[in-house]
C-alpha cells in the first residue's frame, strides 16, 4: 500500500459523529411502525427489531412524541413518562449490547393529529389555525405562552431520553410536523415573534435547540430537515432563501450533523431534480456533519461519500425489510423488499419477521 495515497472513504469508514464513534456510516433513518402499546410505551417487540437492526452505524428511532398532545397516530412511542423511560432503557441496552448506537427522535406532529388522539379529543395544536388536508383534525394557533411551555417539554423529553440511556437525540424539524409548520409560511401565517421574517419563523425550532443541547450537549444532538417536502400539506413561498437561512444559524451550534430529507418522502416519482432548488445544496453552507437521506441505494451512497457530498447516509425503506443491511451491503447479496401492507401497526409479521442472511 501506497502510505501517500488518500484512503477512499466509503459507506463502511468508520465516522466520529460528534461525541459518538460510529463504526459504519451506514445509518437506519426514522421509521414510524406504530406498534407501540396502547398506552404509548415501547414493547419488548420493540426491543427485538431494533436490537436486529444494531449493525447499522446509528440507528434514529421512529418519532416519539415529546408530550401526549404531540401524538398524531395510534401506538406511537412517547418519552414524557416514567414508563416509557424504562421501556427505551430496555431498548437502548440492547442496542448496546450489540455494539450499536441509537439516538432518539424527538416528535411534536402539531396540527398532523387524526381525531381521537389528542387527549379529551382537543384540538390539535399549530401555529396557526389550518389544517392539513385529510382526515386531521381542526388545529387551534398557540398562545404565545403556551408556546414556551412546548419548549418545556421538549426539554423534560431530552432530559428523559438522557435518563433511557440513548447516545443522543435527533430533533425533528421535517416532513410537516410541528416545527416545520413553523418554519414554513403555508402553515405559519403568524404577526408575533414566532412568524413573518425567516428570524421569526426559526425562533421556535432555535429555542428548542437550545434547551435540547442545554440537556445532552451540543454534540449528542441532530437535526433534520425536509426543505421541499409537501407530504402533510406543506408549501413555503421561498424554500430555497428559507433554509438557507436555518441553515445558516445552525453552523454555530456545532451540532453532531444535519439529517437532510433531500426531497419528497411517500411520493416514488419524485425527484429532487424535479425542484429548481435542491436541498442537497444546502450541505455547501452548512459547516458541519452532513446525513443525506431519500432514495440512496449502496452505489449512489458510496458515491455520495467517495465525492464528499455527504458524510454518511440513512435508509429508510431499505432498514425495514433488511434488519442486516450493512451486510448484505457488503457482501453484495439480494435484498429484501418491504411487504407495504405492515408498515403502520399491527403485528411481528412484517416488523421482527424479515429473514436475516445465513
Ligand atoms: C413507514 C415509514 C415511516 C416513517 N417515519 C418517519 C419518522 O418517524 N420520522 C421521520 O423523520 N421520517 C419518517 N419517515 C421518512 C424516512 O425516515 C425516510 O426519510 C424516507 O423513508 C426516505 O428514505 P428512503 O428512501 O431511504 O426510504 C418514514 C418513512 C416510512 C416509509
């Protein structure tokens, strides 16, 4: 071997990720199962799918809501009781024990609540009162107080996260649920301090980075985004000088990365190509560990990582059906596909059930 030649960096390299050590940049992307209990606490079987999927570098969970009004859907996890906090405890020592890593996904769906979940059957909360289309319910806008409380519970959910033994957390800042309804002008028609200018529209995704990296430290904390994603009835009049923006602000905080959801999730035709703005730009402003996300397969992910476009890579449908996926990544071998019909609730079939190589 040539000591003066660079060393190829691939989906295999390994990656210090902040304060966490990865050994593969091969990271599983946040999957909501719905298969949680019905009182919002994770299962044992819970447990045995993520402890099969522990090869991955990192694994984010699925969202999991900050506070009971941050639920959306049925048997989603929570991490606001002393429950919950132990049945994670379970989950995260098991992950460990096989030598992975897992941060939590810190989830507020925001107006994206389907009727019946919200306790005593509220309203669902939003920074302004427009609901998305489909069978959600009616959002009433937040105080300006109430506001500061939400920020409250993302802290106690950071801090409970820490107390369930997780390496970090992941914000959820995309795909339409409540911090995003902030960030973008199609649901955040605000006049106070939190809409209008792109300062306004951020102030509340900052302060709850703020109290989050208070919590773990700046770097044991991710962030995602999802700047051209219409899923759950999203629009923004300039997403382009928007996240450029947030972006901007995030370099300073020298958070562990940034989790970019580089195009429309749920929809298989569509490109990022197909947007005159691509997110994926967004990495060239952003100083900082950069996690693409959206259609990658093992080539176009190496690519990414062999070009430097990206530092590492999350899967999502991939880890579904492919609890080994980093090896057969690696020994080239056939992968399985994602039966659709038990992605959203129900039973091991179709969750803890995909065959494993050898
Ligand atoms: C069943 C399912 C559940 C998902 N749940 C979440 C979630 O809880 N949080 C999140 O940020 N994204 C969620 N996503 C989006 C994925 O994290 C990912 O962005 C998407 O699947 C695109 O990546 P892929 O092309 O590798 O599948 C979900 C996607 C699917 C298919």
């Amino acid at each position: 071997m040539n000591p003066s030649l660079p060393i190829e960096k691939d989906l295999f390299s390994p990656l210090q990720l902040g304060a966490t050590q990865l050994k593969n940049r091969i990271v599983m992307a946040p999957l909501t199962r719905c298969r949680a209990d019905d009182n919002n606490v994770p299962t044992d079987m819970n447990r045995v799918y993520y402890q099969q999927r522990a090869t991955a570098g990192l694994i984010i969970t699925e969202g999991t809501q900050i506070s009971p009004q941050g639920a959306g859907y049925p048997n989603t996890p929570g991490i606001y009781n002393q429950q919950q906090v132990n049945a994670w405890r379970q989950i995260t020592d098991s992950v460990h024990a096989q030598g992975g890593h897992i941060f939590l996904q810190l989830w507020h769906v925001g107006r994206v609540s389907y009727p019946g979940i919200q306790p005593n059957d509220e309203p669902s909360l939003a920074p302004s009162a427009i609901k998305a289309d489909g069978a959600y319910v009616q959002p009433r806008a937040l105080e300006n107080s109430e506001i500061s409380d939400i920020i409250d519970e993302y802290k106690h959910a950071a801090e409970n996260a820490l107390a369930a033994g997780f390496d970090g957390v992941e914000v959820h800042a995309a795909n339409g649920y409540l911090i995003d309804q902030f960030l973008r002008d199609g649901s955040n028609k605000r006049t106070d301090l939190y809409g209008g200018s792109y300062a306004n529209r951020s102030r509340f995704l900052l302060k709850v980075l703020q109290v989050v990296t208070a919590v773990w430290g700046s770097d044991r904390v991710g962030i995602r985004l999802s700047p051209i994603n219409k899923f759950n009835s999203m629009s923004d009049s300039n997403p382009e000088a928007l996240f450029s923006y947030v972006v901007e602000q995030l370099t300073p905080l020298k958070l562990a990365y940034l989790h970019m959801v580089e195009g429309q999730i749920h929809d298989e035709n569509f490109a990022e190509s197909s947007s005159t703005f691509k997110p994926s730009s967004l990495r060239d402003l952003y100083q900082g560990t950069y996690m693409a996300n959206l259609g990658y397969s093992k080539e176009s992910a190496n690519h990414a990582i062999k070009t430097g476009t990206a530092e590492l890579v999350s899967f999502g449908d991939l880890f579904i059906s492919n609890p080994d996926l980093p090896e057969r990544f690696l020994h080239n071998t056939a992968l399985n596909t994602t039966d659709l019909e038990t992605r959203y609730g129900g039973t091991e079939k179709g969750y803890i059930d995909y065959p494993l190589l050898g």
